[in-house]
C-alpha cells in the first residue's frame, strides 16, 4: 500500500498539473457518481492528507485512496495510458493535460465543507503543515498495552506510514513490533524519528531508511527475510501481525537488534 510520502508526491503531481485550471472533462466510472459532471469548474489544489487524495473543486472536494494497487497518473493531451482503460475509475482533464485513477481504493465526492466526514478521523498527518507531535505522542501511548506495531500502522494515531516505516521504526528503536507500547522506551523518540524519516523521503523516488541508495540496502529489516542484518549479520526473521485476519500484515525484525 502506498504509504504518506507516496501520496505526498502524487499530490505535488497532480496540483502542478491541474490547479487553478478549468476542467475540460469529468468521467467518473463508479456508480455513484457516473452522472456527475465538473466540466467547467475550476480545480482549486490539490493535497494530501495521510495516504489520501483531496482534489478541492469549487465547493466539491473529489476523495480517493490508492489503496494497495492505486495511483493517479498525468498525460498529455491524446497520450496512450500506461494501464488499461478498464482499471480507470476517474478521469479529470485540462485543455493541456490529462489525470487518470486507476485501481482506486476509494473513490468519492463530498461538499468540500465536509471533508471531516471522510478524513476527520486521522491523526496528526506526519507530511501536513499542521503536523503536531505532542499530540501523535498523545495518540500513541493512550494504550499502553497495544503493540507498538499496530499502533504505527493505526491512521488515528497519526496519518501516513505505512508498513515499511512500521517494520523500520521498530529496528530503529531497538523493540519487537510485538512489545507494548508502555514497554517503547522514550516513544516521543519514536515520533521524531517517525517525522523525520518520511519527510526525508517524500521528495525521493526510492524510499531509503538505511541512508544507502542501492538495491538490497536501503532498509534495515522490511522485506529481508532470511537475510543477514545490515547492522549485526543475524538472520532476520517475518511474521504477521494485525488486529483481526483481514489486517494481518508482514513484519520484520532482527532477533538479535530487537527486544
């Protein structure tokens, strides 16, 4: 699943593309809003907000989440689309460009003044201007006994990593994504280096957590099964974890590094 940076780049794209520019089409191929038409109204910005899309048209606000196979693409008028027709669920254009979502996870229009309805729910977003870190610190040690890997991946918490940054920050920090949070020495510590880490790689088009840009080193434990350790040589191990079976995910930790 793309995770805050992601989307923070996608957001940069399509803003660059089509803000402050009069919509010349509007094609929404989700049932409920098959008849919606924009054309001829004016795309104020567009912006992230954890690991979803807001287009803000007018008094409309145009909500999307990648999920786990989305993305929004940018053409040129008449250009062949990357993926084929059938995976587009949305089609915005330009006089001067084209933006396409494909695969899109989540798909909605609402009055732009209720944008709470669908992203209110969030937690401090990690990529925002209005990033606050005490009250991240807040959200994630308001229980105590929850794993610290749920807890990183929980949106309510705050908004925008996703499971490499859960599997990094935990070999980070030194803690088994399976240890309590009141047992996470120094948490505040986890949320600075949580903010850190994916401002740094919101501009990047390879996300690097090791400070190594090279294939097979640029995270510590995400992905790296039966690897030796980057830092220590042992053999890092996987598992799952999640709050019920439809939200297991993988998790990665070095035996000897975390505890």
């Amino acid at each position: 699943m793309p995770e805050g940076d992601t989307v923070f780049r996608a957001a940069a794209r399509l803003h660059a593309a089509l803000a402050g520019k009069v919509l010349t089409r509007s094609d929404f191929r989700v049932p409920a809003f098959a008849t919606l038409d924009l054309v001829g109204r004016t795309v104020d910005e567009v912006v992230p907000r954890g690991k979803h899309l807001l287009h803000r048209i007018g008094d409309l606000t145009v909500h999307s989440h990648l999920k786990m196979e989305g993305r929004w693409d940018v053409y040129r008028p008449g250009e062949r689309w990357r993926r084929p027709a059938f995976q587009a669920r949305a089609v915005l254009d330009a006089e001067d460009v084209s933006t396409v979502g494909f695969t899109l996870g989540v798909l909605e229009v609402v009055p732009r003044d209720q944008e709470s309805t669908v992203v209110g729910h969030l937690g401090p977003d990690l990529l925002g201007s209005d990033w606050d870190a005490d009250l991240a610190l807040a959200n994630l040690t308001a229980d105590p006994a929850r794993p610290v890997g749920l807890a990183l991946l929980d949106q309510r918490v705050m908004a925008g990593l996703g499971n490499v940054y859960r599997n990094e920050l935990c070999f980070l920090r030194g803690v088994l994504p399976t240890r309590p949070v009141a047992e996470v020495r120094d948490p505040a510590r986890m949320v600075t280096m949580a903010s850190r880490l994916i401002v740094a790689n919101r501009d990047r088009s390879n996300r690097v957590t090791t400070g190594v840009d090279r294939p097979g080193q640029r995270f510590w434990v995400y992905n790296r099964a039966g690897k030796p350790c980057l830092r220590c040589g042992t053999r890092v191990r996987s598992g799952d974890l999640g709050e019920s079976e439809l939200t297991l995910r993988d998790t990665y930790w070095c035996p000897r590094c975390q505890t």
